[in-house]
C-alpha cells in the first residue's frame, strides 16, 4: 500500500511523543522546530530531552502512557521497542483517529516518518516503500545534489568512506543546524556510532542512517552528567571494534568543549582521530544578534573566557582584573549562573558599570532571544527575565554598534 505524502504544519498543534529513548532523542528535535506543541510521555528521558524540557521547549509527564494522553492529540510518535506497549499506544490513537508513527513496527503504523534533509527552506523527505535504507540512501543523494547547486538523475550511493577503526571530533556549530561544515556533515553520514553532547545540533540526529548507534553523552549544566573519563571510554571502546565514530559537539571542539581531552585519550589509546573544527557560539551567538565582536576604531581585541567558576573560585584559571582594565569585547561562555560576581568583579577592577551587555540565549537558532543591558544591571536583567542557558555574554562598546541591525534567516 502506498503512503499519501504530506507536510503536516503542527506549529501550536499537540504531538505526543510515547518513549524517552535514542529514538526519540531523534525525532523531537524536528518536532519542536515545527512549533509542535510536544508533550512527552516516559519514566525516564536522556539528558537531551531533559534539557528541552528543562528550557519549556516541550512539556514531560515522567510517568507511563495513559490512553487519555491522546486526548486533543493531531499525531502520536511511539518510540519504545516494547511491542506491546507500543501497540497500547496505536490502539489508542486509532480509538481517537490520530495518525500514529511506530517505531518498532512501521506495518502497524497509521503513518511513517521520512529520511529527510533539509537545505534553507527546501525539505526533502523520502519513503521509500517503507524500506528506511533505501530512503536513507536516496535522500543522501538528493541532498548532495543540492549542496552542489544542481540536481541531475539522481544514483543510490551505497557504502560509506573506509574511516573504520577511528575517531572523528566534529564541531556541529553554535545551533542552527546548517552552520555545520560540509565535513563535518559528509562524517556524520559516513558513521556508525555518534556520541553527542545536549549543545550539538538536535536536527542533524535526524538525518542518521537508522543503523546508527547514538549515545547521548549530554551535560546538562550543574545537573546529572556522564563523567568525560566514560566519554572517552565509549570513543576508544567503539573505535577498536573496527567502528568509525563521530563525536558531536556543540560550537568548536577546542573552545571549552574538552576536545583536547578526548584526543589525548584516543592518542594514548593508539586511535586515529580527525578534528573538524566548528562555529563557536561565542562569536556566532553575537554575530546573529547584529553584533560584530570586533569593529574597526572600536573594538581591536576579543577575548573568550569561560565563566563556569566563579571569579572568587581559588580553582578559576581567569585574570578577571586583567580582564577589567582590557578596552576590547569580552565574551563570556557558560557564564548565567556567576554573572553577577563576573560582572562586580569587573566593575570592582576598574570595568565602568555603564559598559554595553547583551546575553543572547540559544543564538542561531528558532528560539533566539537578546536581553541587553549595562554592567551594573544586566545581572538583574537576565534573572528578572528568566534567561537560560545555553547564553553567550558579550560585554564592550560593539554591543550597541549596530542599534539598527535586523539580522534575518534565510
């Protein structure tokens, strides 16, 4: 039987999403991009999911599924591997004629969910019959056609590029999922194991193979985390199974994102790694709020410094009164929950409270927002206004540079 393509517009609309696991790790990334009103339904959620909940972005009832949760529902996403469970689920759709997406079993789904790609405002999806492989491969295809300009027939490319037995450290940029380098992508297709942290780009665990073994290594800030020395285990571990393994991260790798770490440990372990750099937040998250981090006759210095300690912290590695007396941009990473001392012990050493801020949170992307303020105020300004994390600080003159800047998507 063949499927009906359509584009669903779910932005407002409720999905349920039945499963806390890889699998739906996977899929809710795309569902809050569409403004999906998601409410998530599971004992138990990996870090990432934790962290969209944590952030408002969906909603999670950490308890088992209820048929009355479909209750209002326009599409339901089962993603647990318990069949019967599963079928509770479809049972319950069905009752309410709300299209069901299966993850165990796409024979008894209602509908299915595409390989898709997606290339600024063109989305390609394929079916394939229900065959996930095919699809996958059909759909890497067409994308690569794209990202070239051009789209002749279109060859099924079989295989995957010999990196067996080695490490790639990918920086997956500061958030919007196209901001990935073209290598970057090209390894990710290409691997069998994906390790990824809660900042990489949700989207691109989209465009996995289904084969893929994702593990998801997020570090949801102050909370629960997997230690790097695990991180560093499971990198090895696969790699000398023969494996070719991509760890996803965040921005840059080598900006506060432990990458040195991980490739001492691959190093000592005799593993091969290759480093493809990324687009680190602490220029991008400006950047795509219209503020350059450096402008001639205004700023000639940038300086990038982690704010995850305290400036009172004896284990703080910063020269916070260096950083006073310096004339440039400042931008601070990790840096929400000691932006008070940071911006008092700025002030104390010398910095003028009436120094331009802005704290942009989740930059680059969909749920982008600035607060900005002074030195003496911003602290208060950001708690006032209930800002989270992820959020870069730029602090100097260049923040109101460009009062007129409306920066636009594409």
């Amino acid at each position: 039987m063949n499927p009906y393509p359509l584009g669903l517009m779910l932005a407002g609309r409720r999905v349920v999403v039945v499963g806390g696991g890889t699998v739906a790790s996977r899929r809710v990334p795309a569902l809050v991009d569409a403004g999906a009103d998601v409410l998530l339904v599971s004992p138990e959620v990996t870090p990432a999911l934790h962290g969209l909940a944590d952030a408002g972005r969906l909603r999670w009832l950490a308890r088992q599924f209820d048929p009355s949760d479909v209750d209002g529902a326009w599409l339901v996403h089962v993603a647990v591997d318990d069949t019967v469970a599963a079928a509770a689920v479809s049972a319950a759709a069905e009752e309410r004629r709300v299209f069901c997406v299966r993850a165990d079993d796409r024979h008894a789904a209602t509908a299915w969910t595409p390989a898709t790609t997606r290339h600024g405002p063109v989305t390609v999806a394929v079916t394939a019959g229900g065959d996930p492989r095919r699809a996958m491969a059909v759909r890497d295809a067409i994308g690569a056609l794209l990202s070239k300009g051009t789209l002749p027939s279109v060859p099924v490319r079989e295989g995957a590029p010999p990196y067996r037995g080695s490490v790639a450290l990918v920086g997956g940029g500061p958030g919007d999922p196209e901001l990935i380098t073209v290598k970057g992508r090209r390894l990710l297709a290409a691997a069998d194991v994906v390790v990824v942290d809660r900042l990489a780009p949700g989207l691109l665990l989209d465009e996995l193979r289904p084969d893929v073994d994702l593990i998801d290594a997020s570090k949801i800030p102050y909370g629960p985390a997997r230690t790097q020395e695990e991180i560093n285990r499971l990198l090895v571990t696969h790699a000398r199974a023969g494996q070719f393994v991509v760890r996803l991260k965040g921005g840059d790798p080598f900006v506060f994102g432990r990458g040195g770490e991980e490739v001492l440990a691959c190093a000592d372990a005799g593993v091969p790694v290759t480093i493809v750099p990324g687009v680190t937040s602490a220029v991008a998250a400006p950047a795509a709020a219209g503020i350059p981090v450096t402008h001639r006759g205004v700023a000639h210095e940038l300086v990038v410094v982690s704010g995850h300690l305290s400036p009172e912290d004896p284990e703080s590695l910063v020269d916070w009164p260096a950083l006073a007396r310096m004339r440039g941009t400042l931008s601070v990473l990790m840096g929400l929950k000691h932006l008070d001392a940071i911006a008092a012990s700025l002030v104390a050493n010398g910095r003028s409270p009436d120094t331009p801020v802005a704290v942009v949170q989740d930059g680059t992307t969909r749920a982008q927002r600035v607060v900005r303020a002074t030195l003496g105020t911003v602290a208060g300004e950001v708690l006032a206004q209930g800002v989270r994390p992820p959020a870069v600080v730029v602090i100097g003159d260049v923040v109101t540079l460009l009062p007129a800047a409306n920066p636009s998507s594409i």
